[in-house]
C-alpha cells in the first residue's frame, strides 16, 4: 500500500532543499578555496532533489509532474558527482583534468538522457502523478538502474573515503571530531536509501537525512571551522611542502622523507638508505661543522639546515632543504642590473659610512668601488654643499621609512665637480640591506643645458626689450628727420637721418652677435690670438689709435675663432669710442705669463670704480647714444670659454681687461 503525504511532509521537504542550497551559495564566499567548489555541487544537487520532491507531493499537473521529476533525477546525478570530487578533494586525492572530464561527461548524460525520457523510454515507461508518492521500481527500464548504480557507486565511493579519513585522523581534538561530522553527513541519507529500497521501510527517509546532511554540515563549519583547520596536518601541510625534509634516525639512515625531498634528490626509494650515501654534502652538517649548506645538484640550489628531533626512545635529526634555484638566480640578475646600470648605486651606514658603491662609481667618478668602501660619503660633497647634506642625511635617519631627494656638487677623482642627482631611501631597519640606499647620477651636462636655456631666455627678453625700446627711439628719429629733410633738402636732417640708421645698425649687429654667442662650446680649436687680435683691428675705424701686441709667438688657445673675434672687436671699440684720440691699445700676457692668461688696456681715461661692477651688464652704456651691448658680449663669450675677464687699472693711466684662463667661471 502507497504511503499517504501531507502538506507537512511536503513543506519538510522544501525547507530541507532550502536549507542545502543556502549552504551551496555560503560555501563559496566564506571559503575562498578551490575544492570547496565540489562540496557546492553537493549541497546544489541536495537542493535540485529534495525541493521538487516536496513539490511533487502535492503537484497533480502531469506537465509540472514531469519537470519536477526530471529535476529530481537530475539532483541525484548531480549530488553524488559532487560528494565524490569534493571526498577524493579533501583527502588529498584530486582528480585529474581528463579524470574530473570524464566523470562529468557521464553525469551530462545521464541528465539528457531522463530529460529526453519521452522520446526514446530508455530510462523508464510513462507515469502517472498523482497526490501519492508512487513507488518508482514499478516503473523504471533496465538502463535506469545503470543511472543508479552510477549514483550509488559516486556516492558509496565518497563515503568510503571519507571513513578512511576518519580513522587516519589523529588526536581526539577538533580534527577527530571534523572528520566524524563529515563521515556522517552523507551516510545518513545514503543508509536510509538503502533501506527504502531493499524494502526494510515503505518510506525512502533518504530525502529527510539530507537535512540531517546539511545541519552537520553547518556544525562543521562554523562551530569546528572545517575547512580552516585541516584534518590531515602530514597530508596537506608536510607532503605539500615546497622545502623537501629528510628524517634520519641515530644510524644515520633515512627513516622518512617528503615529496619535495624526493624530487630534489630524484631518488625514489631513498628511505632506509644511508644519509650520507644520498647526501654526501651532508656530512658537514651532520658533524656540526656548520649550521647551514648550500648543495649545488643538476642545476638545481638547494639551502640544507639541520635540526635534531627526539622522543623517549630515540634522536634523530631533520634536514631541511630548500630549493633556491630561482633565488639565486634573482640575486645575479639582481646584482647583473646594479653592476651595468650607469647610476652609481650607494649603500652607506647610519654614520654616513660607504658599505658599498655600485661598479659604475669607475666611469662616473673615476674611482674604484674599494678606494670608497670605509670612507665618509660627505667627503665627496663640495664644501658649499656638505652642511645641506649632512642635515638631510640626518632627518632621514631619524624619521624612518622616508626617502630625500637632493642635487648636491660631488668630486670626481681628477679634481673636478660634478652635479648629482639622486634619491636616498632608509633600509637602515632591512634586515638584508642593513643601510641607506642612494641612486644618484650625473647630472652636470643637464644643469648646464638648463642654464644655457635660461640664460638664452633672458637674453631673449632683453632682445625683446631692446627691440620694443630702444630701437624705438632710433627709428622715430629717423621717420621725423625723413620728413624734414623731404621739406627742406638740409644736410644737416640728412645727417641726422643716416645716423639714426647707423645707430640702429649698429643696435642689430649687437643683437645677432649677442645671440650667437654665450654659448658652451661644441668643439673648440686652437686659435692664434694675436692674429684674432689683428684681424678684429683691422676692422675698426681708427686713424689716431695703435695696436700693439707683446704676445708670445705662435701663442694659442682652445676656443671658438669666430666668438673671440667679437671679443676683440668690442674691446678695441670701446676703447676707441670712449678715449680721445690719440691712444693705444695693447694687448699682451697678464703678468707676461703666457699660461695665466692675455690682457687688452689703453692709455685712456680708464674705467671709474663705480662702473667696474656694472661695466658688463647688458644696456650699460657711458656714452650718449650706446646701445650698452659690447662688453656684454666680451663676458658672455669669455664665459663660453669657461675663463674668467676682470676690469682694472692700467698702472700708468686707463682701462685694462684681463681674461684669466686659469680660473673657471661659474657655470650659472
């Protein structure tokens, strides 16, 4: 006789599949792990077969019956793939790829097989759904019991080993306890599938076990944290250990080794051999001679410690090994980068002491790494600048993990100064760098450039302000004097109007000279100063004034012939235009040493002290009418040049310049 259902059963049911498929959408989020996804399968099949159950129950339509049905079925096929990856997945057994492939290609099956029922009756004859919970033998083909063997096969396999799990477990702890919940849950309602249909009771409780299945599994999970402790310490902690570990016994035989172990030695029946037959390099360690190894084996790294273990009967000892084959070749790249890099890497102590300095420190600076290693790192820095530095290496080491930025003057080995650049950063608490690391580098030729450039910007306001100015007031004389001498033909308006036009000639030659000039130069040449000295003379309109020259014969320098020739050019005409005639003007060694320098003086009124410091100052004229360019032009050129020109008195009366080469001008 058909068991008689209620709504009660009905809703039971309902609330069972609930239940499950809440926990198939915690799982999941609550732990983040990749075979907790089988366990999600499980508990959604749980839910695919219990729900509709309960709905069938009291669902008459034939159309509806069927879906639910079929769903049913499907569940089934679903829960026991899911129990069997999700028991091999937590013992420590996971399925292959093309293993986990097959499985579900046979579940897909079977599911489009109940589904598809109606077209071919391979799985069982059309039923007939009523408020009764019909028996389901009375109906099913002979491949239907293939799909249950399947099931039962996924589902008995999974409770196997999940009971093999809970023997190995060890210790009476929360462990022993996880495993206990986890054998249950799925063998209470795979017992009373059983007992349903081997006919021991009328009504298949199986459905109602997997609420049962469900609350021991939230038991687990939340009061044993299953899956946050795991139940097998050697399976998943040990045997999944990058570090490979070897047991060995007081006889020096190996008594237990991991799988890591295995690979690294590449020996697979090691265990009960002699340590020092697989490892001879071990011997070191055995004997105490020092506490750590590194064992270098096909290629392949390996750190090697040692620790003794014992109990109350015997010690023995673990060695530990650790694969560092990917380390240490990190390390020479790490160290092939520093060592080629064209900054100069710096490593200094709390006290400003180099601990290390990068190989490029050699085409940098000239020095060689050794010669700076133990010596102050402030040395290097120009005195102007070592105060600054000393403080901003002081505020770094005292407020931890900061980092300075700083362009200092630093000394090359030949005597010279170089502009750096860099960024210091404190590792002073880095247990491995132990120091504040600086990157610094040379940034001279780019300071240079960019006061060249600001230098060239300001000169190009000035050329703007002359243009806008003082060209102005030439050109309104000339257009006014145009006018009058157009009325009255006079010589005098003529006059007038020729040099204004003269005037702003000279005003632009002044212009274009200043703009090419003042630059660092590319490539200099040796250049004959007297002949420039004779050259730029001969252009000057002078008939009352002499030219001497006191030079050495043959004497030149490096520089730019074209640039030294507006120097002489400026400083014979402004001796002429601002002397009365006749003078001479005489050019000569400073302190008749041809390698201090050359000098440029007359016999005139000289230059007043007031004018000395102002003399060179572009627009700075003490002449009526002068565009105030010339000696403008002589100290940008000089400076070009890298030297130095000064203004002075001539002993017996007038101006004298001298160009000291030996003194090098600052390069702002």
């Amino acid at each position: 006789m058909a068991q008689e259902f209620t709504a009660i059963h009905a809703v039971s049911l309902v609330l069972i599949g609930v239940l499950n498929l809440v926990l198939a959408v915690l799982v999941p989020r609550t732990r983040p792990k990749t075979d907790v996804l089988p366990l999600a399968v499980f508990l959604f099949g749980i839910a695919l077969w219990t729900i509709p159950q309960g709905l069938l129950l009291v669902e008459t339509d034939p159309s509806v019956g069927f879906v639910l049905a079929k769903t049913v079925d499907s569940g089934a096929v679903i829960m026991s793939t899911g129990l069997f990856q999700f028991a091999m997945a937590y013992a420590g057994r996971e399925l292959r790829n093309r293993q986990l492939a097959v499985i579900y290609a046979v579940t897909g099956t079977w599911i489009v097989l109940t589904w598809t029922n109606p077209a071919h009756f391979l799985m069982h004859e059309p039923m007939q759904f009523t408020a009764v919970l019909l028996p389901v033998e009375a109906y099913q083909n002979p491949i239907y019991w293939f799909y249950v063997l399947y099931n039962w096969g996924l589902s008995g396999g999974g409770i196997y080993v999940f009971f093999l799990e809970y023997l190995d477990s060890r210790g009476s702890g929360v462990y022993h306890k996880q495993a206990r919940l986890v054998v249950l849950a799925p063998l209470i309602p795979g017992v009373t599938n059983v007992l349903a249909h081997n006919g021991t009771t009328e009504i298949n409780y199986s459905v109602w076990g997997f609420g049962a299945t469900g609350i021991l599994i939230a038991v687990a999970l939340y009061r044993y944290r299953w899956l946050d402790l795991v139940p097998i310490a050697r399976d998943n902690v040990i045997e999944g250990m990058r570090d490979g570990y070897l047991v060995v016994d007081d006889e020096r035989r190996i008594v237990d080794r991991n799988p890591a172990a295995r690979a690294l030695l590449g020996d697979e029946k090691i265990v009960g051999q002699s340590v020092t037959g697989v490892l001879p390099e071990s011997r070191r360690l055995l004997a105490g001679t020092t506490p750590e190894l590194t064992i270098t084996r096909d290629g392949t790294t390996v750190d090697a410690t040692i620790s003794t273990v014992r109990d109350e009967r015997t010690e023995g000892v673990v060695l530990m090994l650790r694969d560092v084959t990917d380390q240490r070749r990190a390390e020479k790249r790490f160290q092939a980068l520093i060592e080629n890099v064209s900054d100069v890497v710096t490593v200094v102590d709390e006290d400003g002491t180099v601990t290390y300095v990068s190989p490029s420190v050699r085409s940098v600076l000239g020095y060689d790494p050794s010669d700076l290693v133990g010596e102050s790192l402030f040395e290097l820095v120009h005195a102007d600048d070592r105060a600054d530095a000393i403080d901003e290496f002081a505020g770094l080491v005292t407020y931890s993990n900061t980092e300075a930025r700083f362009e200092y003057r630093v000394r090359h080995r030949d005597g010279s100064w170089l502009v750096f650049e860099g960024i210091a950063v404190d590792l002073l608490d880095n247990g491995i760098i132990d120091g504040v690391v600086i990157n610094s580098r040379d940034v001279t030729d780019r300071i240079a450039r960019e006061r060249e450039l600001e230098r060239t910007n300001q000169r190009l306001d000035e050329f703007a302000g002359v243009i806008s100015h003082d060209l102005q007031t030439p050109l309104g004389i000339a257009q006014t004097y145009a006018q009058f001498a157009e009325r009255s033909s006079s010589e005098d308006d003529f006059q007038t109007l020729h040099d204004a036009h003269e005037r702003m000639e000279t005003m632009i030659t002044n212009l274009l000279t200043m703009a090419r000039t003042g630059t660092t130069l590319e490539e200099p040449s040796p250049v004959s100063i007297q002949s420039v000295a004779e050259e730029a003379w001969s252009g000057i309109w002078a008939r009352e004034a002499t030219l001497e020259c006191d030079l050495e014969d043959g004497w030149t320098v490096p520089g730019d012939h074209d640039q030294l020739l507006h120097v002489f050019e400026n400083l014979f005409r402004n001796a002429v235009e601002h002397n009365d005639s006749p003078i001479t003007v005489r050019v000569a060694h400073i302190d008749d040493d041809p390698n201090q320098g050359f000098l440029v003086e007359d016999d005139g009124r000289g230059v007043s002290p007031e004018n000395r410091e102002i003399v060179f100052n572009r627009g700075h004229s003490t002449t009526e009418g002068g565009a105030g360019f010339g000696l403008a032009i002589v100290r940008d050129v000089v400076k070009a040049h890298g030297w130095q020109i000064a203004v002075r008195d001539r002993p017996d009366g007038g101006a004298r310049f001298e160009v000291d080469l030996n003194s090098r001008s600052d390069p702002s």
